[in-house]
C-alpha cells in the first residue's frame, strides 16, 4: 500500500521551496552489486571530485540549498551535515563509501549524483502516514551505527510513534536489511529547480538496474 506522506506546514513556512521525492518498490535485498560498484569508481567518484574542485562542497548544486534550509530551520549545517555533503565529503578525502546493501549502495548513488539527501526506510516498521517535519525541542533518536542523535530542528521524517529519519542520520527503526520486502526511498529537495524531476527518473532505473526493484511507484510530494 502507497504511503501517505504530507510536508508541514510550519516546514514550508520556513523553507517554501520543500519537497520530497519518493519511490516505493518490492525488492530482494542483497549484499552487493558488482556493476553498481564498477560504475560508483569509474564514473560517479571522478564526477563528484570534478564537482568539488568546480564549486567547492558547499556550494555544489543541491548541498548549497540544503545547507541554507537548515540555517533557516535553526541547525547549524556545517556541525549537523546533510547526508549528501557527507558523502560528497569522504569521496573528496579519498575514504570511498561504506558497503552496506544493495539498497542502501543505490540510495548513496543517488545521493551523490543529485546533491540531495536520500533515505530508503522497511515499510513494514513504518506506518502508513507519514510527515515530514522540523525536529522538536529535545527531541532524539538513536542513529544508525552511532548514540543518541539530536534531531531538534533537523528536517525529520516522522509517524505517530515518533521520528524515523533525517536528512542527516536516519534512526535505526526503519533501516533497510536483507529482511526488508518493501522500501520507501525518500529524496529530500530543498531547491526551487527541476533536480528532484530528474533524481526520480534515474534514481528508478538505478533502483531496478542494481537493487532489483520491481513494481516501482513514483510521485512527488509538495
């Protein structure tokens, strides 16, 4: 069953040009794709340090805006980085990414070619209505692979049981394993331009090509 996601409104007051893009799939998740890798190290990590040596981090399309975002929802965006940066960041140092799964590697590949944040969540642990939100005063959650998280005034993706993800550092509730069935995969715009259209377009193909994604489900969120 489609997600029902919504943006709040104290959210688009703040940052009017938000938006999210959101793919839900059937999907087998395994530990690696060989081809996704091959191309990740020839094609995408040369583009993503051409980028950087062209712009600079923080300027580089969609990390710009990010970063700006958050300034106006209250975080300070060179301490709490969007996800993206972060990537961009440890390509740039030479460190490369993390192997996770398949469906995280797609998600990171996304990421790292758009500028955008991208979290992909187990629909199965989530509920059916989510929204998209400013993190409140005080409010945590236990990142993955990392402690308690403050996630106050962060952009937050939440259900009625409490936050599940940021475009910083998604909570461990709803990570992607190889149990996962279903996955929502989530690209968080904060850009008035037409990456996000595009992001949809390849993040698919990247999603069926390399993850094995079936019955793919694409829409936009304003």
């Amino acid at each position: 069953m489609k997600k029902d996601l919504t943006i709040d409104r104290e959210m688009k007051e703040k940052w009017a040009a938000t938006r999210v893009g959101c793919l839900q799939y059937k999907v087998k998740v395994e530990k690696k794709n060989p081809d996704m890798w091959n191309y990740l190290k020839k094609d995408v990590f040369k583009k993503t340090k051409d980028a950087i040596f062209d712009y600079g981090v923080n300027e580089i399309p969609n990390v710009k805006e990010s970063r700006a975002a958050y300034k106006a929802f209250g975080k300070d965006p060179s301490r709490y980085r969007v996800s993206s940066e972060a990537l961009i960041r440890r390509i740039g140092q030479g460190k490369g990414l993390y192997e996770v799964n398949t469906v995280v590697d797609v998600n990171n590949l996304i990421s790292i070619e758009s500028g955008f944040s991208v979290g992909s969540y187990d629909t199965a642990r989530i509920d059916d209505t989510l929204v998209f939100r400013v993190g409140r005063p005080g409010e945590t959650y236990k990142g993955i692979g990392k402690e308690e998280i403050n996630i106050e005034a962060l952009p937050v993706l939440a259900d009625k049981a409490g936050a599940i993800g940021s475009s910083t550092s998604d909570s461990e509730r709803a990570m992607i394993t190889e149990d996962a069935k279903e996955v929502l995969t989530l690209i968080y715009s904060f850009s008035d331009n037409q990456d996000l259209e595009r992001a949809l377009e390849y993040g698919k193909r990247y999603l069926e090509k390399y993850a094995g994604a079936e019955e793919v489900e694409s829409w936009i969120v304003e």
